[in-house]
C-alpha cells in the first residue's frame, strides 16, 4: 500500500478504519517537522465533516457536540504528533514476538504517541454527544518544550475550559494513570576567589564548596518541611548530574557548578522547590562564597507534578473498560498544563518498556495492533459512560 493510498483509504468518509490511519501515520516523519502529519489529521477530521482549527503554535483543536457553555458534561482528549529523533521507518509485522505471534506496527511514533492517537480519534468519532461535549487537542511539540500545549493552557478561551474530564493519550499498556512526578531542572552556581594553588588560603576554592553541595543535595529530603511521600507517586527525587569548575590545575578555582534534576510530587511546585533549595544550600555553603540556583532557562514552564483522585469518575469509567491497573505514569507529560482544570488521566496502548528493553523512544518502537483497537473500544465506552 502507497503512502497515497493509505492516506485515501484513512481519510475517506465511511467508517474509520484506525489501523490504516496508524500505519499512515507512522510514515510521517514527525522530529524535525510535524506539518505533513498534521495535515494528514486535519483531512482526516474534514473527510468527516468535522472543521478543525489550525493555531500559529501547531495545536489541532476539534469540537463535536454542544456549546462549550450548553454542555451537561465535557470531556477533551489530548496526545501529541511529534516524536523523538531520529525518524525509524515503519513496518507491519504480522507474526510478532512482541504480540505472542499476533501483528504489531513498527516504527517512530507507532506507540509514542500516534497509537494512542488513532484510539482517540475512534473514539473521537464514534460517539454522538447530544446534551454534552467532545474536544480533540493534539499538540507539536510535547518531546521538547511544549510550546504547543502551553500555549492552549495559556489561551483566552483553552479548549479545556469547563472540561469535566480530560484524557491524555501516551504508551500505558491499557492502564490507567492517575498522576505524575514533575521535573525541574537547574544549576547551582558557586564563586569564590582565585589564588595560587601553593597558597590555598588567599583564595577562595568554589570547587571545594562542592562538597558541602552534594551534602546538602543528598540531605534535601530529609529536612524539616520536605513534602511527604506521595500516596501513588512516592518520595521527590534530587540528582546531581553535570558539574563543572576550575580553569587551571595550579590555581584556586573561582567558579563551580552543579546541575540538578528535580523529579518533584504534589503538593510541591517549582517556586517552592527553587526556594526551598536555595536556602538549604546556602545553610551548607561557607559564607565567603557566592551561591545562585537558577533553573535552565525555557519558553515554557516545566512540566510539574500532578495527580488525580483515583476514585473520579472518569478513573472508574476508564478501568471498567479496558480492565488496566490504576497506577502513576513514569514519565513527564503535558497533562501537568491540563490537570489543574479537571480530573485528568493517561491512557493508551504500547509501553514505555518491555521485557526486552526499551520501546518508546527507542529504534524497535513497536504497537500491538490489537492494543490499539482494544483502548480504542475502552475510549469509546468510557466517553459514551460520561456522555451519557
């Protein structure tokens, strides 16, 4: 099957045939440039009589049912088109290990995340809200900055406005994901004096301050008003990860630095954090020298914790429907910018790993083909549950 064929048969008006859609999909190379998938979607959505509207960030926004303001219940469905680098050509295997003999779709994106995608926009399809709501928000760019998803939670008018629930599509193996660690990241920067090494004491060594640094990184928990342990998601995290300083190796160092990463739980935000840590460092660093935490500069803000009652409503529905685990998701994603608005959870096929390894963001990305019709069937239910 052509590319051109493929994209007839995905967009054409009869019923939505999402495993074409998906394979059609995936042959679009979306980590440099993701405006031929996207308007591949958009023409799919208008083969179905459905008007999407493009924004100058990326985002594709489509709406079925009432006025946001009639609507008895909304809900909004939100994934991403974008993925990692580099691009891995795509593949139908029919007799997979992966699937017990069964057939999987290989390539970027087929799990990460344009498998939950095609499960979306079935579901996105198939239901007829009458007295509710239903709004697609796909974004370009959730593998790097999220320009696209900050700029829909920073809108005017957010497609997420008055949402009762909201679901995020990405690789959970069918289970239902009900919070995530934030991450933030930054560099603590140290300034003392340089000196000549035969004389330590006429200098200031930034270097040397480093040790009561990675003291008080390992401590930072352990302090009086650290959050405690998140019921689904665990203890913060705190990591060193890059360090840098001096200039010479007979001189007293006048600089150092140390990078962190901050994996952060609820209640915690990164105003907190930067606050919080500064002063702990600054209690742990002699006073003759310097000390300045400042994040990594970035047009968006960082992706923060978040979670949702387990028992909401569109937890239970979901569950119910796709017989998943109720449990965290491991990695950061752009429910952080939705979450604040209503109950939000994650959900779709493929898996981040296996037993074998990575999968997502990996060169052997796979789906199984039953997964995604299998959540599409889930996705289908739930919003006819909540809908109805």
């Amino acid at each position: 099957m052509t590319d051109a064929d493929s994209a007839t048969d995905a967009g054409s008006a009869d019923a939505f045939d999402l495993i074409t859609f998906l394979e059609t999909a995936v042959q679009y190379p979306s980590h440099e440039d993701i405006g031929p998938m996207r308007e591949f979607l958009c023409e799919t959505l208008e083969a179905r009589g459905i008007d999407p509207q493009a924004d100058d960030a990326g985002n594709v926004v489509a709406s079925r049912g009432v006025p946001t303001d009639e609507a008895e219940t909304h809900v909004v469905l939100n994934t991403h088109i974008d993925t990692v680098s580099p691009h891995v050509p795509s593949e139908r295997d029919e007799d997979a290990p992966e699937a017990d003999g069964g057939p999987v779709i290989r390539g970027r994106g087929s799990c990460d995340a344009k498998g939950p995608l095609a499960a979306l926009l079935s579901a996105f399809f198939a239901v007829e809200p009458t007295d509710g709501r239903v709004t697609l928000a796909i974004t370009p760019d959730e593998e790097v900055l999220s320009t696209g998803a900050y700029a829909l939670a920073s809108s005017d008018d957010p497609p997420t406005r008055g949402a009762d629930a909201i679901i995020v599509g990405e690789p959970t193996g069918l289970d239902v994901c009900t919070a995530a660690k934030g991450r933030f990241q930054g560099t603590i920067h140290l300034s003392g004096a340089n000196a000549h090494a035969a004389e330590p004491e006429t200098g200031t060594n930034a270097v040397a301050a480093l040790e009561g640094v990675l003291e008080a990184v390992r401590t930072f928990g352990e302090r009086a008003d650290a959050p405690p342990a998140h019921p689904q998601l665990g203890a913060a995290t705190l990591t060193p990860t890059v360090v840098e300083g001096g200039d010479a190796t007979n001189q007293v160092p006048a600089d150092a630095a140390l990078t962190v990463d901050r994996r952060s739980v609820p209640p915690e935000t990164a105003e907190e954090f930067h606050e919080a840590l500064t002063a702990h460092l600054r209690a742990a660093v002699p006073d003759d020298v310097a000390l300045e935490f400042r994040f990594t500069d970035r047009p968006t803000p960082f992706l923060e914790a978040w979670d949702t009652d387990p028992d909401a409503p569109v937890v239970d529905a979901l569950a119910d429907a796709s017989g998943g685990e109720v449990r965290p998701f491991t990695a950061a994603t752009e429910a952080s910018y939705f979450a604040a608005d209503a109950p939000t959870v994650v959900f779709g096929p493929g898996v981040l790993a296996d037993e074998d390894g990575a999968v997502a963001h990996a060169p052997r990305e796979y789906v199984q083909v039953e997964a995604v019709r299998e959540a599409a069937r889930a996705l289908e239910a739930t919003l006819a549950d909540l809908l109805e």
